[in-house]
C-alpha cells in the first residue's frame, strides 16, 4: 500500500492537467464529469488506505536515506494524514457537484479552467496533509494558494474580486515567506528537512535557543496566516466576500483547519522534544491566541449583516476553539478537536451552499434586504436552520461530540468560552434564518450599512440570471454535507476510531477514549439553547442588539487595506515570540 501514496497527489494533478489540455475541446458536461471523476477517485482512494492499517511510509522516486541522511521527499500516510487528505478529497466532489453548470458559460475553450482549478486545490490539500518533511509541506501549501488565489478571483472581470484575491495573495504569501525563513534557520541547525529527523536534531543540540524561537515563531506564523487566526485572519473575510461559493466551501470546510492540523503536527514532530518549545510555554501561547480568535470573531460575526462574512468571522471563532483544544496538549482533546473539525466541515460547507442559493436566487446576500424574501425557499431554510444548530453543537451532530469532549479535556473557564463562541456564531446564522426565511422581526428601515460596514446588496450571480428554480444539485449537496457531520456524531464506534488513529499518531500511543458524556450532552444543548434565545432576542428587538458605537473600532480594523493586514501579521509574529520567550528566558 505504501507505493499508492502518491497517486493522492499524483491523480489530481494529472486531472488538473487533462482538463487544461483539453478542456479545450470537450463541451462543459463531459469536463465537469472528469471533475468530478478524478475527484472521486481521489476520495475513494484515501478511504481505502485509511482502512488499511496505516501508517504507509513512501520516498517519492525511491530517494530512500543512506547512514540516516536523506535528501528525498518523504510521505507519510498516517490516520490524521490520510484522514484529511480524504475530507478535502470529499469537500473538492461536494463542490464539483455543487457547481455542475454553476457559473455562466465559461468562453470558448475554457470549459475546463474551473475544474483544473479545484482539482489542482485539492492536490495541494492532499499533498500538505501527507508530507514527511517540512520544505515540500511548504511547496504543497504553496500550490494549494496560489490555486486558492486563482479561484477566489475567478471573477476577474469584477474589481472587488481581484482586490480580495490579491488581499489573499499578498498575505498568506507573507505567511509562506516566514514560513520558509523558518525552515531556513532549522535547516540550518539540523542539516534535516524531514519534520521528525528536525525534531530528533534540534533534541540532540541541546537546549532551545534564540534560533530555536525565532524558527518556531517563524514556522507558527505560516501556519496560523493559513488558519486565519487573529491577528492573521484579516485575509479570510475579504475573500470569502468575493470568492464563488464553491471555493468557500473549500476555505472555511478544509483549507483553514488545515492550517490547524498543520500546528498541530508541526509542533508534535519538530518542536515537542527537550530541543525544542517547552510545552507550558506553547500551551500559554495558543490558548490565548486561541481565545482571543474565538471571542473576536464571535463579537464580529454576530455585527455582520453581509451573510458570507458573516459565516467567514463565525470560521475565525471556531478556529480559536481549535487551537485552544490543540495548545492544552492533551490526547482527549486531540481526540475532541479531530471530531469538531470534521463536524464543522460539513456544518460550514453546507451553510456556504445555502448562502449560494441565495445569492443566485436574489442577487444579495444582504440578511436586512433579503427580510422575507425567501419564505418561498422551504427546503433551503430547513438546511440552513440545521446548520445552525450544528454550529451551536447540538447533539447528536460531530460538532456537539468533539465539542463535548474537547470541554471536558480543557475544562474551567475555557469551557464556559466553548459554550459562549458556539452560541453566539449559531446564534447569528439562526437570526439570518428567521429573518431572510421567516420574516421574523421588524423590517429594517434601509439597506444601507456605515461606512466600515458590508451589506451584502447588489451582489451580482455566479450564475447567468438569477434562479427561478434552484437545480436538485445545489439543495442535494449540502444535505448530503449536513448527514455527513451528523453521522460523524452518530455512526457506531467512529469516534473510538478516530481517537485511536489520533492518539497513535500524535499523543505518544496514550491512549484516551471519544464518547458521549452526560455533561456533554447538556453542554451542547445548553449552547442550542442560548443561540436560539439570543437569536429570537436579536430579530424581536433589533435596536437593542444593534452593534454599539464602542464596536465602531473592531470593524475598522477590518479595513480592506492590504499595507494594514500586512502590519497585523507582524504584530502577531511579534505577539507569538513575546508569549514564547519568557519561559525560555526563565529556564
């Protein structure tokens, strides 16, 4: 099995290149087809090694070490490797066949462009989520942007497009730079580009140093630009705002946790040992870096009107509530956050397609002007509805049993932030629910917004003209991604799965135990039920939870200027080495 790894690469790019070649002389069904085709493959593929007893070990070419040095590329098809690889393989087919005659006709020859994209996306994903050493999870990383870049301007006829995939390429392009500039210094040291051969050099020189720190805040910073953490993640909104619904689908279902898997596996294989990060010191700093995303971008999606942004901030709030599970560097959480992570996906992807309904039903996503307009929209307002309450953590949804379980690794105060961030991104969605498909609650005087405000009117279709009919395709996928996270909560013995899977990989072989817990359960449907009372609060009265003049200076932080982003990720580098250094000072 160990020989089939790289075809988890190797099989989308190839499909990549076929449908560029030619896509220029197939008519637009038969390339969607191959999209989707290729795409499948990918998944089935994944889903087949996972259930081989993994881990699988590959060097591309045969460049196997000699005397332990190696100069090869190293694949490792462990649990949490593959099983990433498989869920962005499954969220690439959900989008192909969400947008199957999606946009407008593309122009002549180009039938393929849009699917070459999504499949060379998703080889980048698979290839990042399987890399051994360090400099090629960087290139796959890399791929995976500049693809992500492509399709978020994929609009380029539109200003506002171009702008946002340039706001996305300028940043996460400086992430990637620190990220190979911290590569460089471990390099240096070591002589090991392989993450575990890194690891066992920066143990073997001794005690952490002043390159040591600035390589982990370098490597860390990459990474959590990818994730979109504050104060990195000014980025995620602007593209989201823009991007086709398709490629949201992708950057809040996988793309940004897996920048959170990439934390986490970094830090467990390089950094971990007695060479590298004290652990009390990397729990200091991603708890609070953690809690700061999951406050910030709960007060921020609960502000938004703009149903995209709004559902983008709800991603920065979430991804907080994975880097605090991954920071307190237990098995339990580890096992909580695999969970929450596959549940969200499919919560999120799911809310992003509904939201491309209605966008290409009413040509806004505006929650004010869309005020009862969608009452029509039955089927879509159930779903929709359902992702809220996925994202709120009600049970049995995967959302509510990683959840669950990550509450009662973290414990304290950090669970009562669990409970608060869920409710209070949920709760926004349900508010956007009762609103747009209810038409619940006063009608707003205007469709105006302020200055440092985003409406969401006047949006123009991704389709050719605006949908009198919804196709079966865009109603089916998210139903079928909103079953997937509940079946994460329900299937019979999945979650021990993938607890064991986790804990072999990253926890040492400790072994920690995923289930329901009777405080679990409460906790979840005590979060349900703030999110619904907060909701109904919000669209009953809306003055009263209007966002405050003293909120004013959060949403201009979200400025839209590429040179104020830029300044805020080196803040937060600045932010992750003041965390980082007082411990290594004081040993």
């Amino acid at each position: 099995m160990d020989d089939l790894l790289p075809l988890l690469v190797a099989v989308p790019l190839l499909g990549a290149a076929l449908l560029v070649a030619g896509g220029r002389l197939v008519p637009r069904p038969v390339a969607e087809t191959v999209g989707c085709a290729v795409a499948a493959a990918t998944a089935a593929l994944a889903l087949v090694l996972l259930n081989s007893s993994p881990p699988f070990l590959e060097w591309a070419g045969g460049w196997t070490p000699v005397n332990g040095r190696s100069v090869g590329i190293v694949l490792i098809g462990d649990g949490p490797g593959l099983g990433m690889a498989a869920l962005a393989s499954l969220l690439t087919l959900a989008a192909l066949a969400y947008s199957w005659h999606y946009f407008d006709e593309p122009p002549s020859g180009h039938a393929g462009s849009f699917p070459a994209l999504l499949l060379l996306f998703q080889g980048g994903m698979c290839g990042f989520a399987i890399a051994g050493d360090l400099f090629n999870a960087f290139v796959w990383f890399e791929l995976m942007g500049v693809a992500a870049y492509a399709l978020t301007g994929h609009r380029v006829e539109e200003a506002r497009a171009v702008q946002g995939a340039l706001t996305f390429a300028v940043v996460t392009s400086l992430g990637a730079y620190a990220l190979l500039m911290g590569i460089g210094l471990l390099y240096a040291r070591t002589g090991e580009l392989g993450m575990h051969a890194i690891g066992r050099g920066l143990d073997a020189h001794g005690r952490p140093d002043a390159l040591v720190l600035a390589a982990f805040v370098l490597v860390m910073t990459g990474l959590l630009v990818k994730a979109a953490a504050v104060p990195f993640h000014f980025w995620l909104p602007d593209a989201h705002a823009v991007a086709p619904t398709p490629v949201c689908m992708l950057l809040s279902g996988v793309m940004v946790e897996l920048g959170t898997f990439g934390v986490w596996r970094v830090y467990g294989t390089v950094f971990a040992g007695p060479g590298g990060i004290p652990a009390p010191e990397f729990e200091r700093t991603l708890v609070t870096l953690g809690a700061l995303a999951a406050v910030i971008g709960a007060v921020m999606c609960w502000y938004q009107r703009h149903i995209k942004r709004l559902l983008a901030y709800s991603t920065v709030a979430h991804t907080g509530l994975f880097l605090i599970g991954v920071g307190v560097l237990k098995p339990e959480a580890d096992d909580g956050i695999a969970l929450y992570l596959l549940g969200h996906a499919g919560v999120k992807a799911a809310l992003f397609a509904c939201a491309g309904i209605l966008l290409d039903r009413y040509g806004s996503v505006d929650e004010h002007a869309l005020h009862g307009r969608a009452r029509e929209l039955k089927g879509v307002a159930v779903l929709f509805t359902l992702g809220g309450l996925g994202l709120a953590g009600l049970p049995p949804f995967g959302t509510a049993l990683g959840k669950s379980v990550t509450e009662e690794a973290v414990g304290g105060p950090l669970t009562v932030l669990y409970v608060a961030a869920s409710a209070v991104t949920a709760a926004a969605v349900l508010r956007v629910a009762g609103r747009v498909f209810l038409g619940l609650g006063p009608k707003p005087a205007d469709g105006t917004g302020s200055g440092y405000e985003t409406t969401g009117s006047g949006e123009r279709p991704e389709t050719r003209h605006r949908l009198s009919r919804i196709p079966d395709t865009m109603t089916a996928v998210p139903a079928v991604l909103l079953a997937g996270s509940l079946a994460v909560g329900v299937v019979p013995g999945f979650a021990k799965v993938v607890a064991h899977s986790v804990n072999e990989t990253g926890s040492a072989g400790v072994a920690a135990s995923a289930h329901w817990t009777p405080v679990g359960v409460l906790l979840g449907l005590l979060s349900t039920l703030l999110a619904g009372v907060l909701a109904l609060l919000a669209v009953t009265r809306p003055k009263t939870f209007a966002a405050p003049d003293g909120a004013l200076w959060l949403r201009r932080l979200q400025s839209g200027h590429v040179g104020d982003y830029v300044a805020w990720v080196l803040v937060g580098a600045t932010v992750l080495g003041a965390l980082t250094l007082p411990g290594l000072l004081g040993g």
